[in-house]
C-alpha cells in the first residue's frame, strides 16, 4: 500500500489546514522527520495480509504529531466493518487511522523500537477498522 493511496500525503486536518508539527521532545527516540516516520508507517501497512489490505474500505491513514491525551500512540475514528449497515450511501467521509509521531518516538529507544511500535500501532488501530475491540486487542497481545 503505498502513501498517497493511504491517504498520508500532504495530510489536512477537518479545516483544510496542514497538520502542524509539535516541537521535539527529549524523552525516547529523537523525533523522526515525518517523511521517515510516513515510510515506516508504510511499511507497517504493506506487512499486513494482503487480504485484509484488499478488505479496508473508505480508510485514509494519516500521521499526526501528538493526541489527546497526548501519549496517544493512535487512534482510529469511523464505523467499524462489522457496524457498516447501509454505511456509504450518500457522501460518506472517509475513515482515519491516526498514527502519532511523538508519542510513538517518546516510548522507543531506537529505530528498532520505533519500527516494532508502528507496526502494533498499525495493526492495532486496522483491528477497529475490522470491528476488534481494546479488550480482544489486549487478550490477542496488540493491546
């Protein structure tokens, strides 16, 4: 799955404006450029079954600076696959995974780290998209 085809390029907030970035924290990580962090949020995508890629439906993933709360590693917003009865008719938005580059970057020590975050950030917040819940998430150990 490509960038541009999740939606991660030249990223806008609900007014139109660019999504600004938060000054670099200390703590974890040194913050990755966002041009970094969009490649590995890439790969993390393009790690996932190529069944599931070709189930996701009106879902753009995008990557944010931080949250709220703001050690909000992700966020998924949008009606589940399973909650999708008669969802689409009309103008319908799409779908957004968020993905928060600081927060992630905060709790990893290195590029090792912060590649094995994104991927279960990924695959967690893509979990809602298909309808999985915190409480299976956490049982099946992507919580």
């Amino acid at each position: 799955m490509n960038l541009q085809g999740a939606g991660l390029t030249g990223a806008r907030d609900l007014k139109g404006g660019e999504l600004q970035l938060a000054a670099p924290t200390i703590a974890g990580v040194e913050p990755m450029p966002v041009d970094i962090f969009e490649e590995l949020v890439a790969e993390a995508l393009d790690s996932l079954p190529s069944e599931l890629g070709d189930l996701m439906e009106n879902v753009a993933v995008l990557v944010a600076d931080r949250g709220e709360p703001r050690n909000l590693l992700g966020l998924y917003e949008g009606v589940p696959l399973t909650d999708r009865e008669g969802y689409g008719s009309g103008a319908t938005l799409p779908d957004r995974i968020l993905l928060f580059r600081l927060a992630i970057c905060d709790i990893c020590r290195d590029k090792d780290q912060l590649r094995r975050e994104i991927g279960v950030t990924v695959v967690h917040e893509v979990a809602h998209h298909f309808g999985i819940d915190d409480d299976r998430l956490h049982e099946l150990g992507w919580g």
